[in-house]
C-alpha cells in the first residue's frame, strides 16, 4: 500500500500545510519548487527589499540554488519515508511454528490470505500441507520437529531457501495436559518443556541469523494461565512452562535487542474449524476437567466471552507491521470480561 502523507509541514516554506503524496515524487519536487522559489508570493526572499538591486538579484539567485538542494533533498527524505514503510508493511515472509492444527494453523493460513509470504512448519506433513493448500499460493510446508534441534535447523534453512529470507517467526505450539500437581510425574514435566519451552529456544536459534538479517520480529504465544493471571487448578504444570517461556523471551531480548521479540498472551480463544479448532483439551480427563471448571470460573481464570480468532490474527499482523524501533514486549488479547456493570445506571 503506497504511503502518503495526509498532512506534511514544511518549515522552510509559507505557513500554509503542504499537502503531499509520496506516490508521484515528481509531483512532490514539482509542488517543494514552486513554493521554495524566492520569487513565490509569501517567501522571505520573494518579499524583502534590498537596498542594492545587485545585491537583491545575488540574493534571489542563492535562495534559488539554496531552495533547489532543498526541493530536491525534502523530495527523497519523503520518497526515502514513504520506501522504508513499504518495505516494513511488505514484511510478510513469516515462519509459524505448529501451525498444523489449532491457532497456530489459523494464524498461518490468516497471515497467507491476507497476503504474507508464510513457511508452516510442524510435525505432521499430511496436516501442514493441507493447511498449506488451504492458505494459498503465499504459503509453504516444511516438517519441522521443535524437540530436534537438527530438524529445527533444517526446517529453517528451508523456509528461507523458499521465502528469500525470513523476516518474522511466530511460535505457537504448546502441550497442555490436565493433571493435578501431585500426579505430574517427570515424563510429564519433561514433555511439556521440551515443545512449550526448549523448542521455543531451539526454533529462535535456527532463526536467529535470519531475523538478524532482517531487524524482523519474534513472536511467541503464552497463556493467561502464566504470569498474566492467577494459576489454573490441574493446568499448573502448564502455566509454569508459560512462565518460562516468557522468561525465556526476555532472555532473548537482552541478547539481541535488534530483533523485536514478544509474548502474546493469548486467552478464550476456540480457534477455527476442524484442525483449526484448538487443541488444548485434547486428551483431557473429563472427570477431572468436570471438578476444575467451577474452580476456573470462581478463581477469576476464565472472564467469560471467547474471542474471535479473526481478531487473534490482526492483533499478530499488527505486531508483525510496527516500526523496528516500536517495542512491543508483552501484548494480552483475551476474551472480554461477560459479568455486569460495576455500577448501575442511575436514573
């Protein structure tokens, strides 16, 4: 999308707002040298009297010269403005991490179909290209298993080979088992921070020189079940490795502070259809999630509306296009509060 300006001031021209599009540059340096021309009606140049008539014309014939180099460096300040956020809104070659089934899925597809250069990377094959057929000629398959730090290396080199480059990396995949503290036993612990955690850390390795590369953006989604909210009753294996990965992000951060890194925490959220859908019941004891919910609900866990997964997608995209200089540490996108108003309407 071409950027113009809607209103840009000129300080070295007439008082009036200039208004300017970035689209043609010849009109821009055609508008910066009528108004910049010593002679035009409202200059300094154009209006003073010199007491010398040579020294007037002397005058008139530096501020001509002088406005020149003006007109035209103003012109390729704008056009050079007008490049660089191009180039950042055109940031679309995007790595996202599990993006076989749930969100990961339906930000990768939504991130296509609006236009992005995406590689999917996950697991299974079967399930990535068929999301990658789903999200069209923009996207990519590659398998890519986070828990091997040689498939993680692979997989990106990859993506780059098919993107030209990779400019943005999401991750999304996460396991999320029910169990009570008590019963998480060590397999359990260490299947949870092998693909929450230490394939978050694995997969920003192997991206590492490519965001580099590119000043590009790293993105990971964390859960309100981390440090955001309160713990989750039977999630709370879960909830500590999203607090981990936030650490980790931080962690990152400080060591590449050239690469905007950020932690999307992520709430009420159903996902699409079909493998779309969200996974993270999968597998959940029944009974056991039966007795947790009241507990979610009554500890403040859970605000009550689910949020759109099109506007989970925007919000990413959001991130993706701000300004390299932009931090974005930590962004929350949850489901909005469903209890009534603190106060009644007075009448």
């Amino acid at each position: 999308m071409p950027f113009s300006t809607s209103m840009t001031r000129l300080p070295w021209t007439r008082a009036e707002s200039l208004f300017v599009s970035c689209d043609e540059p010849e009109a821009v340096v055609s508008k910066l040298t009528i108004l910049c021309n010593p002679e035009y009606p409202g200059t300094s140049s154009g209006n003073s009297e010199s007491a010398s008539g040579h020294r007037a014309g002397r005058t008139r014939d530096f501020g001509a010269a002088a406005a020149s180099e003006q007109v035209h460096a103003a012109a390729d300040t704008l056009c050079l403005h007008r490049d660089s956020l191009q180039e950042r809104a055109n940031m679309s070659r995007t790595v996202v991490v599990g993006a076989s089934s749930g969100l990961g899925r339906c930000i990768g597809v939504g991130l296509a179909q609006r236009g992005g250069q995406v590689a999917l990377l996950a697991r299974r094959r079967d399930r990535i290209e068929s999301a990658a057929a789903e999200a069209g000629q923009g996207a990519v398959a590659v398998e890519c298993d986070v828990t091997d730090e040689g498939s993680c290396r692979s997989a990106f080199d990859q993506a780059a080979d098919a993107l030209g480059g990779i400019d943005n990396i999401i991750y999304t995949p996460a396991i999320s088992p029910l169990v009570r503290m008590v019963d998480t036993g060590a397999d359990t612990w260490r299947r949870i921070f092998d693909t929450n955690v230490i394939g978050a850390s694995l997969a920003t390795a192997a991206a590492i020189p490519y965001l580099t590369a590119s000043a590009g953006k790293a993105v990971y989604l964390s859960s309100d079940a981390g440090t955001y909210g309160p713990p989750w009753p039977g999630l709370g294996a879960y909830g500590v490795s999203k607090a981990a990965l936030e650490r980790l992000v931080e962690a990152w951060r400080v060591e590449h502070p050239d690469i905007g890194f950020t932690c999307l925490i992520v709430g009420e959220c159903a996902g699409g259809e079909g493998d779309a859908a969200t996974g993270m019941n999968a597998g959940w004891d029944l009974d056991l999630a039966m007795k947790a919910y009241p507990l979610w609900v009554s500890g403040g866990c859970m605000p009550g509306k689910l949020m759109p997964v099109e506007d989970l997608i925007e919000v990413v995209q959001t991130i993706l296009q701000t300004n390299a200089s932009t931090s974005m540490p930590v962004v929350v996108a949850r489901g909005a509060p469903a209890r009534a108003a603190a106060f009644s309407e007075s009448n």
